[in-house]
C-alpha cells in the first residue's frame, strides 16, 4: 500500500520503514487515534465511591484523583503498535488533573506542570520498584511532617503508577499480535530496561503517565538517554538498525497524536514537545549516535512535525550530520530547529550552572534551555513595546517632550525596569512565606512529576516547592525587534534629520498617521529596520537586551529562584496586537509585529543572511534561557545540492557568528497565496524561477500561480 | 572610479555554487528582446516609477523641468522632459520614484559583499552581474581583483560581448564563468540581440583556455532557437571545452515584464514565447544524448 507524506521539496521523502509503521503513521497524522480523548475528558471520584471530599486536604484529593485515573482512566492499544500505553483523557490536555468529582472538575483551576523536562534516564535505570526503594530511604530520614505527607504521596503515586501498568499488562496479556509488547511491559518500566526495545517502551510509558495525569513534560536528550542501549543491542546481536528504526518510529508516531482534527487554536496536537538531539556530554564528548541518526531518518520518512527536533550544534558539528539535517529540514514543515551550544553552554556558565551541568542542558518541550530532570522551570512572557507606548511615551498622550536619544533611550531603560521588578514582586515574592525569602509556601499537590524530578524525593520537597536543584522563574521579553524600530524611528527623524519635533511627533503618532501618510511612506521606505544588517538599529536592540538581562540579575541573589532573561514572543504578538497603538516606525494600531527576535514582517528587505546578522549582534549569551529566530526559505531556495550547501552554510554561519537558537521553516504555498494577497508583507520571499531567484512578490500573477502549483507537488 | 550598480542582491543561491552576494552592474551592448532585466541595458542613469507606490501627495510636482503632471488623481511622469535631476527623487516619501542605479566604488561594493563572509564557506562568494558586467570592463576587473584580494570566491555571468583585451585580466581573478549562449545562430542572433555572436563565442574559446569554471546558460524561446540545429551546436560547443562544467537551461519566461512597467510605462511580454514544459524535457534529453552534462 502506498501512504504519500507531503514534502515541501521535490526530493521524494525516502521509503526505510515497512507498511505496517507507515499506515500508523499515515493514520496518526490523519488524526485516527487522539479523538478519543475529547471524549473522555475526565474520570469521576464518584467511581470510588468517595463521600466526605470537603474534609480532604489539597493532597489527598490528589492522591483520590490520581487512583482513580490509574484504575479507570480508557487504555487503547492501536493495532500494529509496536508501544503501548496512551494518555486518553481530554482534560489534561488542558493542563488541569482530569478528575471529576459530582460532574464537576475537582480541581477548578490549572492543576498540571508543563515547561518542564523529567529524569527519564532514572526510571529506565532503576525502574519504579528503585524508586519506591529511594523513596523509603528518604522517608527513613528525620523530616517534618510536611515531608512525610509529600513522600507518602509519592509511594502513592508509584502504586498508582503500577496499577495502570498492571491494568495494560492484562489487557495485553491475552491480545495476540502483542507478544513482544506484553513481554516488553513484563520487565519495564517495573523493572529497569535490559535492552533498546524495553527502553523506548518505558520512556514512553513514563512519559504517557506524566500526560495522562494534566502534566505537559518534555523528552530532552534522547539519543543521550537511548544510545546505550541501543549500542549494546547492535554490539550483542540482539537487534538490527531496521528493527530498531522501526521501534524508534512508533515512538513518534505516538508522539504526533491529533486531538480533534481541526482548527483549535494553537494547534491539534495533544504532546507537541520538542526532542534534542547531538552535541556534546557533561564530559564535553559528542554524544551523536545511531539514535541521532535514526530519529531524523524517522522524521525525513514520515514527516511529523510532532514531536519536533531540536539538534545541538557547535563549531566541530560533523558535516555528515548537518547534512543529514539539511535534507530533512527541505522537506518543509519546519521540523527541525538549531541550538549553537557553544553559545548556549556559555549562556549557563556565565549565569553560574557548573560546566558539567551546563554541557547537558535541555529543552523544555519548547525551547527555553534548562537542565533536564533538576530543573523547576517557568517564564513570565511581556510585552515591551506596551512598556515604550504606554509607559515611556505616555499613549503619546500627555506633553512629553524628550530632548535627546540618550534620554529617551535611558527612560525606555527605567521603565523596562520598573516593569521587571512588578513581574518580580507579582510572581516570585509570592512563592514564600512572607518576611521570609527562603521558607517556600505550600503549593498545589504535583507529586507524580517530582517522581522524576532531582532532587525532591532526596528533600522531601515536591516540584513546586523548591524539591528541584534549580529553581527558575525566566522573564521573557517580546516585541524588542519593533521596540528598537521604534526608538530608531524616532532618533533618525527627530534628533538626527530633525523633521519634526518631538512633540509633533508624537501627535502624529496620537492620530495614528491619520492624515499624515506621506511622512509614513517616508518612515516605511526610507530607513532600514531591524533584520537587514544595519548596525545603527540593530545595536539599539542588542543594547536593550543586554540592559534588560542586566536588570534581571539583580534579583538572582533573593530567593532560591533565579531570574534569567529570555527573549520570546511564540504567538503572542497576535494577542498583543489589540492592545499596541502606532508606532513610530510606521505601523498603524492594531497590527501584528514581529515575533520572537525576528524582524517585523514587511522590514526584511535583505534576506536570511541578513537576518541572522542582525540577530547575532546582540550579545545572545545574556540570554540565558533562549532567545528564538525564525527564518523562512521557499521550497525552490533550497533545490538539489545547491539548495543543501545553502542550508548547512546559513547554520554555520549561524553558529559562527554567535546565534543562540533558529529555527527554519520551507513555506508552504499557503505562505504563498498569503504572499499575493499582501505582498507587503513578503518583500524578500525570494523563489527559484528557472535559472535564476526572483523575489516572488515581483513576478506577475501567472508566474506566481505556476510556483505554487509546483511547490504544491504539480497540482 | 565609480561604477554604476543597479542592485546589490545578498543570499542568492543559484547564481555559482554556494550562497553568493550579486553584484548588478549597468550597460549590456546586447539588446536581446527577451531580456528580463531591461533597467541593467542602457549605461547611462534611469528612474524608476511604481505606480502602485504612489500615493499621490504630489512631491514629485516640484520638478523644475514639469515631468510630473498630476490630472483626475492620475499622476503622469512624462520621461522627456525629465533630466535626471533626482529632486522627485528625493522628494517622493514612498519610494515610487528611485534612481535605477547608484554609483558606487569598489571598497564600497566590497564592504557590502563581506557582510555575509561567515555564510561563504568554501564555494560562495561574490558573483558579478548585470546587465554585462564587461560593459564597465576595468572597474569590473578592479572590483573581481580586489574580492580576490580578500579571500572571496568569484563568479562572473557574461553575455561573452566585450573586447578580448581584458580576456587575461578577467580570467585570472574569476573562479567560476556562468556564459549566456543566446542563439548560435548568426543570423538570428543579429536580429534579436542587436549583434552577432562572433565575439561572443571567440571569448568563450579563448577564456576556455585559462578559465577553471565555465557553465553555459542557454535561453530557450520558443519558435525562435528551440530547435534541433541549435541543440546541435550547442553540443558542439560544448563538447570542444575542456572547462566547461555543463549546460543550463533557462526557459523564456515573462517576469521581466513588470520592470518594463517600471522604466517605460508598458509591458513587453510574449507568452509565445515560452516554450513548453515538454519540450523543455526534449532538449535536455537531446543534449544529454549528445554527450552533455545539463544541469
């Protein structure tokens, strides 16, 4: 049977996996399996008969949840699946624990941890009868009251833990087909994992737990976590490359599920967590390995853009693997993203993680860098073009009148910091007990996550109450790159070629350019904003950035929790945008500016190169939990060999000139039917006509049609 | 030394291997009516006017010579009287009037080409365009040297017309020649290009000589060189250089159509002459037989 994965490019997607894998897959992504899940939103206590619930504190209510969720929560066992278990429950796709209690949520508000990546490598090497062992021995230990409840709830949670499994056991038990799945579950993840087959199946199960009870967690590392064994098997006999593809490929195929098969916000998938791949160990030792080079033949063959991949890079990056990533990332999809590790590491060293510690990080399932399995991570997103509108502009509202730049700039400054220490004081000081700045509050039960979290079995301490060895809370700033057009604006036209004055200005601006749209035309055309290499903006935005991690590592020292920057927008400039006024670079009210630290669509004039040049200049390892740029190549950029030089060539200079974290996206033609509707917005989509790149906003309709239907695959 | 440069284009990626910063330089002695960049063949200095840009405040009114009228919320650039004076230019907030070229020196050029050297890496660089980039033969020169000079790779793309003096000089500071064939038919040639190619292909003989690189280009226009004589000399051509990399196809196609609009205010496109996809594949397939590496 023929199953067609779509490909931006026209490199046909190799064939390695057999049909029974690829129909999965094929269905998988055709959202056959996941739907399910909308309709079991939840399980109910009334199942276990539970009376007198108002008596129950905070964690016993979790624990009565969880129970019942290990004993009744639906199991599926896809036909073909090479791994078993499945988060079914629908309500933990909306972060909260999916139990109900007399028909009603039992808890009311968000009960679930996401943002955060587990020690998967612990349960795959002790299984949970070693953590039940750990457990006791801490339990063992002379500790509060506090600590016990926590780490009874813990042994609870491992029960529960159990009791799910054993429930999949017997329902495979007797399923015929299912020899090897029952086999597998036989051993993990009760036990630790003996060989590649049982280590994928215990990752998942961990990780489908996790899910199945509200949590959101990451994978990280796992070419780190599976190498081994897989090598072992190879070394022994016991397994082939294929059979291990194979395997592997379930393990995504699982990870792509489509929860309702359409429009739904931000997306329809249930996992949507990112995976790292490469770079170096805690030793400084590259860590690529088969599993390395298997997880992007999986993604190159089926497609699956979930989980998404995030590969480490560093100067000494074999060729043979960037090239294997730019062949993966031409088929479009925007599968797979960068981190410059040496850039990245240097960022963790500087803020003060050890080297060693540095050397492992992760994602978070998004791309906010953390340390996986120690790591109690949350970022704080703002908006800091509102703190130059509102703030330090006044709405344009009220007679300001700044004299210089240096002013305006330095009041910008104050005003992001006033801001900052707000965050601060609205979502850190509440974390502790008030007068006291290292005794943490009780916090809402989050138990099975701490199972797999560094140290709080060891401190008695759960997840959200300063159990993990490091405790984070990110500012993330969003808006810079039309902050820094805007403060550019203003020095160019105000100080420097002093067309109007300050005040006049800002009038302009308080009308939203209403009837002054040759001074826009002239703001739009004549100065070259942020994303086209020129210095005199882009180091307005690099100094902002650097400022603003400044102000932030004032408030390291406070708390347990640290306060590293981050730049960040995700798609929240489509939020923001209601909110945000004109700007002094020529946007009128309303629009949607750029995201992340990427330019503001419509001001890239001078393409990728110039982008990632732009984007570089800022000091990115003040960065400390990340800092994202988005680059998008048209399917026709990137075209036989040439077009795979041009990708390894924008990720080496990428990493050459000191970026922290890219991702690049092959456009689809929707991009392109966008792209005639508002040209404006795409002066730099550039396209492959014939023998030659035009910019497709330049080449008249037909021809543009003729692209889209080739890039569509010959429609 | 100035030298006239109509666009400095950064990421091209299929302008010589690699990903290379073009250069487009102004004059072409060929007027080839299909040419798809019409504001790099006169020499001599253009404006450009979009009229989608327009947005009427009337600043261009201001010229002295009264090239711009405005009637019924039309605005009309009436080119005669324009003298290339530029104060339209600088007067117009949106951009709908622009120089076509812009004379810039060769530190200047190079100052923007090294912007993208982290992205270089062993095969791009810097490639020369236009237009004919020999039509400004000792700045074209002064400018591939000095590249050199600083470790970037060249590319030259060359319509072969230029006087064989400056062969030696060009030869020694290219790495890689992309050769336009227009039509190896004199005849044709002459009518359609406004020369013949005798020139053009003496040139590409001697530079074979002491050139390391040679790609040819070949337009293909349909109902005028898309035909089997042609292919044939093309394979003959081929065939007789020993540095020649391969042949490239490039099928007429109208995009320079809108730039035609920019310059004179009308289009010139000729959908017959675009040749069909099939018999795109039929020429491949006919010089591949013919011992070519098309690529």
């Amino acid at each position: 049977m023929e199953f067609e994965f779509y490909s931006a490019s026209d490199t046909k997607r190799p064939i390695r996996l057999c049909d029974s894998t690829r129909k999965f897959s094929y269905e998988s992504l055709n959202h056959k399996y996941g739907k399910d899940t909308r309709k079991n939103p939840a399980v109910s206590l009334d199942l276990d008969n539970i009376k007198n619930i108002d008596s129950f504190s905070d964690l016993e209510k979790y624990n009565a949840g969880i129970l019942v969720i290990a004993k009744n929560a639906p199991l599926r066992v896809c036909p073909n699946e090479l791994i078993c278990g499945a988060a079914t429950l629908g309500n933990a796709i909306n972060h909260m624990l999916p139990v109900e209690y007399h028909g009603k949520p039992l808890f009311e508000s968000y009960s679930g941890i996401s943002h955060l990546t587990p020690n998967y490598t612990e349960i795959l090497k002790i299984g949970y009868r070693g953590l039940r062992e750990k457990i006791k021995l801490s339990l063992g230990k002379n500790i509060s009251q506090k600590q016990k409840l926590f780490l009874q709830s813990c042994l609870h949670c491992v029960d529960c833990f159990e009791i799910w499994h054993k429930r999949y056991l017997n329902k495979l038990q007797n399923m015929p087909g299912y020899e090897n799945q029952y086999k597998n579950l036989c051993v993990v993840p009760e036990y630790p994992a003996t060989c590649f087959y049982e280590a994928v199946q215990s990752l998942w199960f961990t990780f489908a737990f996790m899910r199945l009870t509200g949590n959101w967690p990451g994978i990280g590392r796992i070419d780190v976590i599976l190498g081994e064994y897989l090598k072992n098997d190879l070394e022994k006999g016991l397994l082939t490359i294929s059979q291990a593809r194979e395997i592997l490929a379930h393990f995504f195929i699982k990870g792509c599920e489509w929860i309702c098969g359409g429009d739904y916000g931000s997306g329809d998938a249930q996992h949507y967590q990112n995976i790292v791949l490469s770079g170096i160990d805690s030793e400084g030792n590259d860590v690529t390995n088969e599993v390395t080079f298997l997880v992007l033949d999986i993604v190159e063959e089926l497609g699956i853009s979930d989980f998404p991949i995030t590969v480490r890079i560093n100067k000494n990056t074999d060729k043979k693997l960037l090239r294997r990533i730019a062949q993966v990332i031409r088929h479009g999809g925007g599968v797979i993203a960068v981190y410059n590790e040496d850039i990245v590491i240097k960022a963790l060293t500087d803020f003060g993680y050890p080297l060693s510690e540095a050397r492992n990080f992760a994602n978070d399932g998004c791309w906010e860098v953390q340390i996986p399995g120690k790591t109690n991570f949350s970022y704080i997103p703002f908006d800091s073009l509102a703190i130059l509108q509102k703030n330090t502009l006044n709405n344009y509202l009220i007679d300001t009148d700044i004299k210089s730049f240096k002013e305006l700039y330095g009041k910008y400054i104050h005003n992001l910091s006033e801001e900052l220490d707000l965050i601060y004081k609205k979502f850190v000081e509440p974390l502790f007990i008030s007068g006291d700045n290292s005794e943490w509050k009780e916090m809402f039960p989050c138990t099975i996550v701490s199972l797999f979290e560094h140290d709080c079995i060891e401190r008695g301490l759960s997840y959200r109450e300063g159990g993990p060895v490091y405790n984070i809370i990110s500012p993330h700033i969003g808006g810079i790159s039309d902050v820094a057009n805007s403060l550019y604006a203003i020095k160019k036209l105000v100080f420097d070629e002093k067309k109007l004055s300050f005040k006049d200005f800002m009038k302009v601006l308080y009308d939203n350019w209403e009837g002054n749209e040759p001074l826009r035309q002239y703001v739009l055309s004549s100065y070259n904003y942020y994303g086209n290499d020129n210095d005199e903006v882009d180091y307005i935005a690099a100094d902002i950035l650097s400022d603003f991690s400044d102000i932030c590592s004032k408030y390291n020292s406070i708390t347990p929790i640290k306060f590293p920057s981050g730049v960040s927008t995700f798609g929240r400039q489509i939020e923001w945008a209601p909110n945000r006024i004109a700007t002094p670079s020529g946007r009128k009210k309303g629009e949607i500016l750029s995201g992340n630290f990427s330019p503001t669509p419509g001001t890239d004039k001078e393409g990728a190169t110039a982008i990632i040049k732009s984007y570089c200049k800022a000091d990115l390892s003040k960065q400390v939990t990340g800092a994202a740029l988005d680059i998008g190549l048209l399917p026709y950029n990137v075209r036989g060999e040439d077009g795979l030089d041009a990708i390894i060539s924008l990720i080496s200079g990428f990493v050459t000139l000191g970026g922290y974290f890219m991702q690049i996206d092959i456009s689809d033609p929707k991009i392109l039917h966008d792209a005639q509707l508002h040209p404006e917005n795409y002066p730099t989509l550039s396209v492959r006509v014939s023998g030659w790149n035009a910019r497709f906003v330049t080449l008249n309709r037909e021809w543009q049609n003729m692209i889209i239907e080739k890039s569509a695959g010959k429609l | 030394m100035l030298i006239s440069v109509t666009n400095i284009q950064r990421f091209c990626m299929h302008d010589g291997p690699g990903i290379r910063t073009t250069v487009f330089l102004k004059g072409c002695p060929l007027r080839c009516q299909w040419c798809h960049n019409p504001e790099t063949q006169e020499i001599k200095q253009q404006i450009f006017y979009a009229q989608n840009k327009c947005i009427y405040c009337r600043a261009c009114e201001e010229c002295p010579q009264g090239a711009h009228k405005f009637e019924n919320d039309c605005h009309f650039f009436l080119r005669k009287n324009c003298i290339l004076c530029g104060k339209c230019v600088s007067a117009c907030p949106s951009k709908a009037l622009e120089f076509v070229s812009k004379e810039m020196s060769v530190e200047e050029i190079l100052e923007i080409v090294k912007k993208d050297t982290a992205f270089y890496g062993e095969k791009g660089g810097m490639t020369l365009s236009g237009g004919e980039p020999m039509m400004q033969p000792e700045k074209a020169i002064l400018l591939l040297k000095a590249a050199k000079k600083a470790g970037i790779s060249t590319a030259v793309e060359t319509c072969g017309h230029f006087s064989e003096i400056y062969l030696n000089d060009l030869c020694s500071f290219t790495d890689y020649f992309l050769w336009d064939i227009k039509d190896t038919d004199l005849e044709r040639h002459k009518k359609f290009t406004g020369t013949d190619n005798h020139k053009i292909l003496n040139n590409l003989f001697a530079a074979d000589k002491i050139a390391s690189s040679i790609i040819l280009r070949c337009i293909l226009i349909n109902s005028i060189n898309t035909n089997k004589e042609h292919y044939t000399k093309l394979a003959n051509i081929y065939k007789s250089l020993k540095s020649c990399r391969g042949i490239e196809l490039i099928p007429y196609h109208v995009y320079g159509s809108s730039k035609y609009m920019l310059l004179y205010g009308k289009e010139n496109a000729k959908k017959e002459w675009i040749p069909e996809n099939s018999h795109i594949q039929y020429a491949k397939n006919f010089l591949t037989d013919m011992g070519c590496n098309v690529l």
